[in-house]
C-alpha cells in the first residue's frame, strides 16, 4: 500500500481531559502525511466511544489518538504509514506531564499481556487494520487496552513495532488510570 488513508480516532468525553482537545488536534494539523480524516467521538465510555470512531472509518488503517496525547513531531503519520505492512501496529511513546517530556517507553510483546503486564503501552500506540476491523469489548474500563491487544494478538500475530516515539502521552491526575486506581 503506497499511500495508506488512515483514520484518526480520538475517542474524547466531557472531562478535565478534554482540555487537551487542541493540542491533539494542531499535532494532526501540522503533519506533513496528508492521506488521513479526523475522527472525534463522545459518547459513551471509552470502549463503546472508540467504537462508534472504527464504525465510522473510511481509512485502510484506524489509528487511536486519545484527545489528552498528541503526535511527537510533523512525521509521526509518515513513520506509520511507511512501516505498515497489515494487521496491527503499536509505536514507542513518551510522556508529557506538562514540564516536560521524559519516560520514553519501547512497546515489545510479553505472552502475559492478558494478565494485566502491559508492555505495549496505552491505546494511542495503536494502529490497525480497517478491513473487517476488530472493536473494542465494551464494558471494560481498566483493562480495554490489554483486552485489544490480547485479541490482535490472536487474529494478527505479533504486531509490528514502531520504537521511534511518534506518540506523547498527556500524563497526570486527569487520565482514567488515575482514578480508577483511587
């Protein structure tokens, strides 16, 4: 595929969160691969909410972009569609805790990802194949993330791994694991 459409998910709820919505989106605007459509979505929880975003997706690849993260750099879409092949792909991250970048994180597969060992990272790693695309299981909130990957593991195989980190992950009290864990 030489010129792969991808949709951009960004799955985005009434939330402190939210106040990131900007910045995800100027970091879309300023990417230099064009061949892509926005998707913003609010409705529902996060599961049901991503899904509503694939149903609508017209791409060959659906990448998830949660509205508190961002694309690191103008080449972040350009990195992804030239590595695609097909199936899934995840990329490294870092993480923006608003005084900084810092934690650049690797993705590599582990076989006890279902147990809760996440060694992929959060969604807006991910990219996906849009052909008879696989949804996200509605009602999780904790473990959507490792649910997805356990079951692109077994369609897929092994995912392809982007190590640059082309995604930046919005870190702090506003994010869904903070206040699960409290």
């Amino acid at each position: 595929m030489d010129k792969p459409k991808i949709s951009i998910v960004i799955p985005t709820a009434k939330c402190e969160g939210q106040k990131f919505l900007p910045r995800c989106l100027d970091s879309i605007k300023n990417q230099t691969y064009t061949n892509y459509e926005v998707i913003i979505t609010e409705e529902g929880k996060v599961a049901y909410n991503i899904n509503q975003g694939i149903k609508r997706a017209t791409g060959d690849i659906i990448k998830i972009l949660c509205h508190d993260d961002y694309f690191n750099g103008e080449g972040a879409l350009g990195e992804i569609a030239s590595a695609w092949r097909c199936g899934w792909l995840v990329s490294g991250c870092v993480h923006d805790t608003g005084y900084g970048l810092y934690n650049v994180h690797h993705p590599g597969w582990n076989d006890h990802i279902h147990r809760g060992y996440n060694t992929i990272g959060g969604l807006s790693v991910l990219a996906f194949e849009n052909k008879n695309p696989l949804f996200f299981t509605e009602g999780l909130d904790w473990v959507v993330d490792i649910d997805f990957f356990k079951r692109a593991y077994m369609r897929y195989g092994l995912p392809r791994f982007l190590v640059t980190d082309n995604v930046v992950i919005g870190y702090g009290p506003h994010q869904t694991s903070f206040k699960l864990t409290e």
